[in-house]
C-alpha cells in the first residue's frame, strides 16, 4: 500500500489481487500457490485485516523496525560517505502531524486541530544518507499526558525520549543533532552534551533573544571570524560569506553562532546556527553546508509523504494503537523504496532517472499486476548510491 503510493486503504483494496499482483508478490515473499495457507492460489489480504492484526500488536514493537533496519545498513557502512569529517552521522528531528483524529477516537490526540478537531502528532528523526536520500530512524508520538498538570505533550519533551532511546540503542555511535529553531533551546544542548553528541540548530531572532541580542553587539569585535565563499551552496553561481561569534552561553556549556548568507541574483537569505561544533575557517565551510542547510530533506520527506501517494495525514484507521503501527510500516515501506529507487532503479537505468518518483511506484504496480514474474528472480545486482 505504502510502497506503491496507493494513497489510501480503499484504493489498495481495489487491485490488490487484480492480474497477476498476488501471484508475483507470492513469489517475492515465498509463498507460493502450493502453500497451505491459501486454497490453490495465494492472495494478498485486505486492509480491514490488516487493521485487526495491528490492532493486536504492541506499537512500541512495531516501532523498532525502521530502527532495526537501519541499523542493518550501518553496519554495512552505507551511511559512511554522509558522516562529517568521517566521524559525525547527521541525525535531522521535526515534527509533523500524523493525521486527525475522528470524532470518538480522540484518545492520545492533541487539542487545537483544524475544525476543533484533535490530532495525532509525531517526532521524526531521520539520518542522512548517501546521495542526499534521508532514512527515517526513530520516531516518538507525541500523545503522553500529565495528569496531575494537565499539561499536554509537546516536542522538546519528546525529543528527550527519543534521544534517550537513540543513545540506548546506539550508545557508542557519534551523532549531529540538526533541528530548526524549535529545538534551539537548553534542554536539547543539554542533552547532546550529557551523550557527547554534537549539534547544529537553526536560531532565529525571539526564540533566544540573549543569545541573539549578543551576537549583534559581539559581530563587530570579531572581524577575523569570517569567510567568503565565491559559490552557492549547490556550487553554482553566487556568493557565500560566513561570520561567527564564540563563547555564547546556550544550556550548561557554551556554543558559537554561525552566520550564513547567501547572494544568489541579487536575492540575499540570511541563515543562522548554534552549534557546539569547534568553527575555524578550514572547518565552517565542512560543517553548516552538509548540515543546518541540510535540514530541508525531512521537510521534503513530509512533503513527499503528505502530497505523492504515500498518504501521510490521512486516517489509515481511527484506533490508536492500529494507528500508530500504520505509521511505522510507512517508515519502512519509505526505507524499502529509497534503496530500490534511489539505490538501483535511478542509479542503473536513465529513464527512471529522468522519471518523478510517484510515477515509478505507480509503473511498480502496475508491473506487478500486468506482468507473471518467472519462478527464479534475478539477483538485483549492487545497491549503490551517487553521491
């Protein structure tokens, strides 16, 4: 359903097991027709089953696969050629929200919704892989409510959980946090000192007004903090010019300010990061460029999500608990794709190169119906990503 952007339950229902789609995904799952789970012919199962066996199973358990999986392709050291200065895998946090709740199933949504309705809310943390491509890691609902406070959930205190489950998990891996100006604050600088991570978070002007309030009457003492760039941040014309100032009091350490400005046809954008990361001029042209500028590929990655077929937003089901489930089969489902597409189908062939992405799931399943796959399957060959 994922995988190929069906969009919606109702829609995978319809073909799911027209033409020749349940044979070939028999074959791809190795089950045939011979299986004596189906009655001479297999079939793929409707999503109303889907959604009760869902129903059943933990979502903290669920929620470990994209995890798992990920952790596969470290081990293959796939993520190595994004890591910066070949030691700090980039860890991108936002949040978005999952879907609204139906009237009835409000349980564990957040108040102030569209309509008045409540919604579903999650923490995503992905990590940046090779080719520009992002692999969605872990993720945190941000449902938990205080009773004795009354005070609903929110994404700093989610991002405390989910990074304690990251340095549970991964506890000797060196990470990056990139975040936008949300998570400029204390508790995350904190945090990623307590587990020796470094950060880059976006600032913007309000969010630490000290800081910024600072970092203006600081800029003019220190003149030698600078760089300029005659090239834009893809490599193409413009200009860059980078000017930072240190010693600035974020949490219990201290972080330098980074400004970044872009000059592209006359259009200037000014961009500004906090980062623990120790700025020279050999070292600020490594770090912001391959981080807080970055951060756009989990926007994408909603975007893509909410607006291409994959149906982030919609209510795959009103329970919570099947709910939830869904949402991390679609991180998989999103983790399948980017190594076939991104890994194999863009890489080798020039057509699906020059093809948009929803097209090719689309052609995907299409094939899958219109198309009896032979008994043996060819090897897929090497998975490798153009970077």
């Amino acid at each position: 359903m994922f995988l190929v952007r069906a969009g919606s339950r109702n829609a995978f229902d319809e073909k799911r097991n027209s033409g020749a789609a349940s044979r070939n995904m028999g074959a791809f799952c190795g089950q045939m027709a011979d299986d004596p789970r189906f009655d001479g012919e297999p079939l793929i199962t409707c999503s109303d089953n889907v959604t009760h066996h869902l129903h059943r199973v933990d979502a903290a358990v669920v929620q470990n696969i994209p995890t798992e999986m990920c952790e596969e392709l470290l081990k293959r050291r796939m993520f190595e050629s994004a890591r910066i200065f070949d030691t700090w895998y980039c860890l991108i946090f936002d949040g978005t929200v999952q879907e609204l709740c139906r009237k009835g199933f409000e349980d564990g949504g957040r108040s102030g919704g569209k309509g008045g309705y409540r919604y579903r809310y999650v923490l995503q943390c992905g990590i940046l892989g090779p080719g520009n491509t992002l692999f969605p890691l872990m993720h945190e609902h941000v449902d938990m409510h205080n009773i004795e406070d009354e005070k609903e959930d929110c994404e700093i205190k989610a991002f405390y959980r989910l990074a304690r489950r990251i340095k549970r998990k991964f506890p000797n891996m060196k990470f990056c946090v990139i975040g936008d100006a949300l998570f400029c604050a204390a508790t995350v600088a904190d945090t990623c000192d307590e587990y020796k991570w470094k950060y880059v978070l976006t600032l913007k002007e309000g969010r630490q007004p000290g800081i910024w309030e600072e970092v203006l009457n600081l800029m003019p003492m220190c003149r030698e903090n600078s760089l300029r760039v005659w090239s834009a941040q893809d490599q193409g014309n413009g200009l860059r010019d980078f000017r930072w100032v240190e010693n600035l009091q974020l949490g219990r350490q201290t972080c330098t300010v980074v400004l970044s400005g872009e000059y592209i046809e006359s259009e200037g954008t000014l961009y500004v990061y906090a980062t623990n990361f120790f700025i020279t001029k050999d070292r600020v042209l490594k770090i912001i460029p391959a981080t807080g500028r970055e951060r756009h590929h989990i926007e994408d990655y909603f975007n893509t999500g909410k607006n291409n077929g994959i149906g982030l937003g919609h209510v795959f089901c009103a329970e919570s608990n099947a709910s939830k489930n869904f949402f991390s089969l679609m991180q998989v489902a999103w983790i399948l794709w980017t190594i076939i597409c991104r890994g194999y189908l863009m890489r080798v062939f020039d057509w699906a190169a020059r093809a948009t992405e929803i097209s090719l799931a689309q052609a995907v399943a299409e094939g899958m119906r219109s198309y009896n796959f032979p008994a043996l399957l060819p090897q897929p060959g090497q998975i490798r990503f153009v970077t």
